[in-house]
C-alpha cells in the first residue's frame, strides 16, 4: 500500500466513524495489516488497540529496557549512543553515572556491554530460543559499522567515520570515499535502526522479533557475521 492508499483508506474509515456517531452508534474497525500499526497512528486512531497475530514471546533484559528508556539523560547521552550503540575503537567507563541512573553499573564499560550482546548475537544465529532482540539490534549496527570502518584505510578517514552520527551517515561517509558498502548492510537498517528505541505504553517486542524471524532476514544477518 502506497502513502497515497493509506490515506485515502484512513480517510474513509474515519467518515464510516464520524457517519456512526452522529446516528449515536458505535463501529469498531478492524484493520488487518502488514504493515507497521504507528503508520495508522492519527487523532481518530488515538486510541487504538494493537494485537499481532504472529505475537512472538521474546523477552528483552530489563536492563537494557531501562538503558534505552535512559539513553537520553544529558549525564550518559553521548557517550552511551556513541560507545555502546555504535562501533568505536575507544572504551568508556561511566560506571557512576550508571549507578546514579540504576542502571546496569558494568555496562557503564564497553566490553562488558559488548560481551552481553555478543552472546544474544550467538544464541541468535544459533536458533536458541531465548535471545534478546533488541541485543541482536544492537550487534548488527555494531558489527556492520566495524567490517566498513575495516575497510577505510586513510586515519583521517577513520576519525571521521568514527564521529559520524547515525549508520545511514556513516556508511554514505565511506562510500564517499570509495568504499564499496553492500546494499544489504542498508536494507538492515529496519532491523538497527527500529531495534534501539524503547516507546513505552506500546509492544515494543512483536514487531522487531516478527522480522528477525524473517528467513530473508535471517540470511542477510548471518552473512554479515560469517565475513
């Protein structure tokens, strides 16, 4: 469905509603959809009620849940997004600020968040039930930024790459620069990019663990980890 068919679709919907109410009836419209329930997200739809056919039963660390609902606090912010979130060379130690947070205090250093997700990654690729999503989120942003930033040769180069925010940017950084990057490593955007956010009120598990369950997907992210 393209942009255009989605609003004409609300569009109707939300007329059959108003048509209801002024009669003093109620309707409930079902929307059975592919797609992503915000898209349908509007004044009318305010108050919808979300349930995924396909409801998948992972569950995330509630460490790492209070980690990103934290991300933004002005004490950890940048350090958080750009050492933990995103591949670097460098380590950090914030353990006080962590533990003023309530947060995980280890994880306030890099290798011991690093170790937690690289051990989601494994169960993840080897089938195990029991992985955490959004730690798999996590590592393929990681992993994907540290194979291009192994491909840029020039230190200068590297630096830069390294202070570039968001993926997206830094991988049209390196090809800027003649680095061939993969179409795929973009594609997996949907996965990194929609995996490191935490909305609360809202099922924030269904939709990232519905697509890492994806065979295409699946593929795509083994063959990011076999290289």
């Amino acid at each position: 469905m393209d942009d255009a068919s989605l609003i004409a679709v609300q569009y109707y919907i939300t007329q059959f509603i108003e048509e209801y109410s002024m009669t003093g009836r109620r309707i409930y419209p079902l929307i059975l959809t592919h797609l992503n329930p915000d898209y349908f997200r509007n004044f009318t739809f305010s108050k919808q009620k979300i349930y995924y056919l396909d409801r998948r039963e992972l569950k995330v660390n509630q460490h790492l849940v209070k980690l990103l609902i934290n991300r933004e606090h002005p004490s950890i912010q940048d350090d958080v997004s750009k050492y933990l979130f995103h591949f670097h060379t460098s380590c950090i130690n914030k353990r006080l600020e962590f533990r003023a947070l309530s947060l995980k205090e280890t994880w306030g250093e890099g290798y011991n968040f690093d170790g937690f997700i690289d051990t989601e990654m494994r169960k993840y690729l080897n089938r195990k039930a029991d992985y955490d999503p959004f730690a798999v989120c996590c590592t393929i942003r990681k992993r994907i930024e540290k194979l291009i930033y192994g491909k840029i040769v020039d230190m200068n180069s590297k630096t830069i790459f390294l202070d570039t925010h968001t993926t997206s940017k830094k991988l049209d950084f390196a090809e800027s620069i003649g680095v061939i990057v993969p179409e795929a490593y973009y594609l997996l955007g949907i996965i990194y990019n929609n995996g490191m956010h935490w909305k609360k009120g809202q099922d924030n598990v269904s939709q990232i663990a519905a697509k890492l369950e994806n065979l295409t997907i699946r593929y795509l992210i083994k063959d990011v980890f076999v290289q």
